[in-house]
C-alpha cells in the first residue's frame, strides 16, 4: 500500500540521549494519525525530522512513495508538509494575516499586495471554517484563536498533511471540541494530519489509527476503533495505568488561607475578582472551577504577590500577606505550582539544577558568605530529580530542553518539597501525560494528607472533581457557590460556571 508518509527506523540522537530509536510511522492518506507517547518519548523529535527542523543519524522518510531529503523547513512546506507547533510562532505586535504571510508575502508591482492577503486569508478562513479576524493583532486573540492563525498559516502554504504538536494543551473545553471539527473539515478536504498528543479522549474520539512510542522506541501502530483508553494508556506507559484517583476521605483542620471580600482588578484597572471570599483548611484540597477568564488568573496573582490587591484582606496560617512581595509570600508557607510554566515557572535559560533550587538558593547551606554553593545545590538537585521522575540527561542540562511534562514535573518537586502550609497548583497537569498526571495527584494528595492545605485551580472538570474535596465554583471573580466533590457532576458544575443557580434538593 502507498503511505502519504513513511518514515522507516529512523535514529535521532543528541549528546547523551538517543530521542528517536529506529522508529518507524508510516500515515494513510485522508486518516487522523495519533502519535503517542509520554512527555519526553521522542514524539515532537521525530515530527522535527519530519519538519526538517532536525536531521536523522538514520533512516528514510518518504512522501508519497517518493523518498526525499528533508534539509529544512521551506523543503518541507515544499512537499506538502505543515506543522502547528506547541509553542506558537507568531509575533505578538503583527496582525493576523501580517503573521500568515510571513516571508511567502504576495507583491505587486514590487510591494505587498496586502489587500489580496487579507482576502486569501479570509477566503481559506471561511473554507475551512476558522472563523479567524484576518485584521486582529496576535497579542489582542486568545490562545485557541492563535492556535488557528498557526493551522491558516500551514494552509496558506499549501500544505496537505499537517502535523498538530499537542493542539489541546491550552486550549479551553469549548476550544477543544471547535478544534476537532476544524480537524474533521480539514479531513473531508483531502488533507491528512499527524496529532501528536497524549490525551487519551481525543484520540477515542477523533484519530483513526495510532502510533505509539515509549522512550524513544517505536511500540506499534493500532486502529482506534479496536482499542480503549486502556489498552493505550498501557501500550504509552508500560504499565497499567489508574484513571480513578484513590483518597481516603479528607480529615479538614483548621483554616490555612482566609480570603475575605477580595477586590483585584486587571492590568486595563476592571475589577475582575469582586467581593471575593474563601476559606482553605489544613488537610483538604478545595477545587476552583470556572470558565476560563473569570477571575481565576488574577486571584492566584494576587494570593501569590505577584498582583497588588486593590482591597481586601488575604491571610495564611493567622498572617495577613495581602501586601507581600513575592519571596514573603513563600517564606510564609505558600508553595505556588503556576499555570505558565515558561512564564512564571522557570527561568529556561538556567540548569534543571538551578530552577529547582529557585526558592531557597539563598539559604544555607546553597549560599554562604553570599556566595552560592553549587556541589551543595546540584546535590539537592540530583535527590529531586531521581524522587519526582524528571527525565533529563543529569542536572546541569538547560531546562529548556526538558520535554513540557519534566519542565512541570521540576517546578513541583521545588515547590512541594519545601512542604508549604498553602500548595496552591493552578492548571498542574496542563499538557502532561497521564503516567505524569497520576503521579502529580497523588503528590497534591499526599500533601493533603500531611495537613496542608492544597487550592487547585484547573479548566479540566474531571480533575477539579476527582482530585478535589470540597468545589468553589467561579463566576465573574465571586465564589457563587462551593459543594462537595462527591455530590456533585459535571452538569450541575457547567451550570453554576455559566452563572446559574444550583436547584434545592434537586436528586442527583
């Protein structure tokens, strides 16, 4: 049979590590090809090879029968081949179709033709059903609109397979399910997609067939149809794998975190947390859900000093922190897991070892006489890095070479550690596979059951329901209403996000 792609045994290597350990993928035309595996497998590696980002030691790649030599990206779109990356390539202060058209510029008469890219670009906008604003500046769109501008700007070149580096990762519920169907649109045009991902639930309900690759080796191809979330979870990890969070029943002490009629406003001075007010006790784990946008992001801010109230007061452990800078939050026994880890998480130009010791390298025994102890650092880092799984050739390697799950995986083993009165986790598995999600549980779980109090901030229903005790739904910067875990759905949860009203003795 002639595969639109074929990549046979290929070997990609870098110093210390070998990525890509003669695997093999070969993708029919007009299917939704899943590449799975665990964070750091070697699945965006292997795509870079097909990208031309990287060259292989070994192997062949194919396109439509036809071997070739992919040297670099422009011999890829050359080919047909486009790629939406996880981290998105697009200048912030440029319009959408200044982005699209990006070094494939349409001239005439020696200038750029800008109205006919702004029609080119609405035209494939509207056949694909994008729904994309040709004129908006990047920087003025959300995260699932710019992740559209990125699948238009493989489309604007042409391309007919295209390659999704985990399209899923920051991307709202409602996102997601308009993300499947534009995948569906592209399908029923003629094109073919690689998905690489690790979510189980959208291979189920949009791949076809699926590769799966484990530490770099290639542990073969399935047809969707035949399998269960099981049966992959099994094939990615090894091992099976626990989609049920397992807790004994929470043992609440007293209050750790006491918010009392929060006001924060946003960086246009609107008020978006209004009257806030929330307790956390020692020994549970209290759930935010809402929909994105309500006020979730300038609370953690605010709670961790990293965003000055405007009123209100904000207490840990009897302390009021309200106005703290941020090393005083921490040092008053708040642990702070962020939801952008290359933002607020890491510095990516530093060591593994270095981002683990953030928040204390100032502290004996890593500094003394001002000066920092680096045997001493690397030493703590090495005991972390072996506790927490944090695949990475050894402790001094940059961080930002680490896959997205192990750069997650370094930022807990820092802040969990230290053991903190307050874990506060927002958006903690955002990205991660679900060998790394159960074990980042059942790490919250555990500092639950040493007496801290843990807040977990998640889009992700089914985590803020399984991993949580108690619910403090969202809407519009106010808690509007907190139930139990275990007495409530995602139905009644999606009602009180959308600012209804819970029913009295409604039957569940």
């Amino acid at each position: 049979m002639e595969y639109v792609i074929e990549m046979n045994n290929i070997r990609k290597e870098f110093p210390g590590i070998v990525a890509n350990d003669n695997i093999t993928l070969q993708v029919k035309q007009g299917e939704i090809h899943a590449l799975l595996g665990e964070n750091g497998a070697g699945k965006s590696t292997l795509m870079n090879v097909l990208f031309g980002l990287y060259q292989p030691e070994k192997g062949e790649i194919k396109v439509r029968g036809k071997k070739v030599e992919v040297t670099d990206p422009n011999v890829a779109n050359d080919l047909g081949i486009g790629m939406v990356h996880q981290h998105f390539m697009l200048v912030q202060t440029f319009t959408v179709t200044e982005n699209i058209i990006l070094g494939s510029e349409p001239v005439n008469k020696g200038t750029i033709d800008h109205r006919k890219a702004v029609k080119d670009v609405a035209d494939i906008s509207d056949r694909y059903g994008l729904k994309v604003d040709p004129n908006a500046k990047i920087e003025d769109i959300s995260v699932g609109m710019q992740q559209r501008v990125e699948i238009l700007k493989t489309l604007y070149r042409g391309a007919n397979i295209l390659i999704f580096d985990e399209p899923t990762a920051a991307l709202t519920p409602q996102e997601i399910k308009e993300l499947i169907q534009i995948m569906k649109n592209l399908i029923n045009e003629g094109k073919s997609i690689i998905l690489i991902t690790h979510k189980l639930k959208e291979i189920m309900q949009v791949c076809d067939r699926c590769t799966v690759i484990r530490r770099g080796k290639g542990i073969g191809t399935v047809d969707v149809a035949d399998s269960t979330e099981n049966s992959l979870a099994e094939m990615m990890v090894g091992r099976e794998v626990s989609f049920e969070v397992e807790k004994e029943a929470a043992k609440p002490k007293d209050n750790v975190l006491s918010i009392k009629d929060l006001h924060v406003e946003d960086a246009r001075g609107i008020g978006v947390v209004n009257g806030l007010n929330l307790n956390v006790k020692a020994g549970e784990i209290i759930g935010v859900a809402g929909v994105d946008g309500n006020g979730q992001t300038e609370l953690i801010e605010a709670i961790t000093g990293l965003r000055q109230a405007k009123s209100g007061t904000i207490n840990v452990s009897g302390k009021d922190i309200t106005a703290f800078k941020p090393r005083k939050v921490t040092e008053a026994g708040v642990g702070h897991i962020p939801q952008d880890r290359h933002k607020h998480g890491l510095v990516l130009e530093f060591t593994v070892g270095e981002n683990i010791l953030l928040q204390t390298y100032y502290q004996k025994p890593y500094t003394k006489n001002g000066v920092l102890n680096y045997p001493k650092m690397y030493e703590k880092a090495r005991e972390l890095i072996e506790e927490y799984d944090v695949r990475t050739p050894n402790e001094k390697t940059m961080a930002r070479s680490l896959s997205g799950g192990n750069q997650q995986k370094a930022i807990i083993a820092r802040e969990v550690d230290r053991s903190p009165d307050l874990l506060i986790a927002a958006q903690p598995t955002r990205g991660l596979d679900v060998g790394a999600i159960e074990f980042i549980h059942r790490k919250l779980i555990e500092e639950r059951d040493k007496g801290r109090a843990v807040l977990l901030v998640s889009l992700e229903l089914d985590e803020v329901l399984n991993v949580s005790d108690r619910i403090a739904v969202i809407y519009e910067g106010e808690i509007v209403e907190i139930v139990n875990a275990k007495e409530t759905d995602e139905k009644e949860l999606g009602l009180l996000m959308a600012g209804g009203k819970k029913e009295a003795g409604e039957p569940k």
